[in-house]
C-alpha cells in the first residue's frame, strides 16, 4: 500500500499569487490577511514549496512595512512562481 505525503501548510493562508514578473523575480500577491516586513511567508504550488523572510515589500509601487486584507502587493521571491499558488504566513 502506498502511503501518501501530506501537505499540510504551516500557518495560515494569507493571499495566493496574482501575477509573477519573471524578469526581475517579483510575484504580486493578493491578501486575504495583513503581512509585514520582517514576516516569513511559505509558498506552495505546483512544484514550489519554500519559505522566505519578507525582506521588503511594495503596494502601488510605494514600499510599505504593512499591508492589509484586499491589498495587492510586489514582493521579490527565491523561486519562480505561478498565479494561483497559495502563500501562508508562518
């Protein structure tokens, strides 16, 4: 019998992936919840699963400390996202 790995995320989900600038490596993400700068955030998708710090943030091109709930916001990522991938705070 094969056993199946879970894929529980850790925390909660914040937002999923609306768009991914390939070229300079930033994802915009939609909130569902608030995200500060100096937060870590766990993406999973696809093949992606992976944690990173939130080092800074931008929302209508203004970088921002805090961004809340129906915010859009660019970040830089580690990994090549798609839209749709879910992001979770940890």
């Amino acid at each position: 019998m094969e056993t199946q790995e879970k894929m529980v995320p850790e925390g909660d989900q914040i937002g999923k992936i609306t768009h991914y600038y390939d070229h300079i490596g930033v994802a915009v993400i939609e909130l569902s919840s608030s995200l500060n700068v100096g937060d870590t955030i766990r993406i999973i998708g696809g093949e992606a699963d992976f944690s990173q710090n939130v080092d800074s943030m931008e929302v209508e091109r203004q970088k921002v400390q805090t961004a809340k709930a129906g915010d859009s916001v660019g970040l830089k990522v580690s990994q090549k996202v798609r839209d749709g991938y879910r992001v979770y705070k940890i």
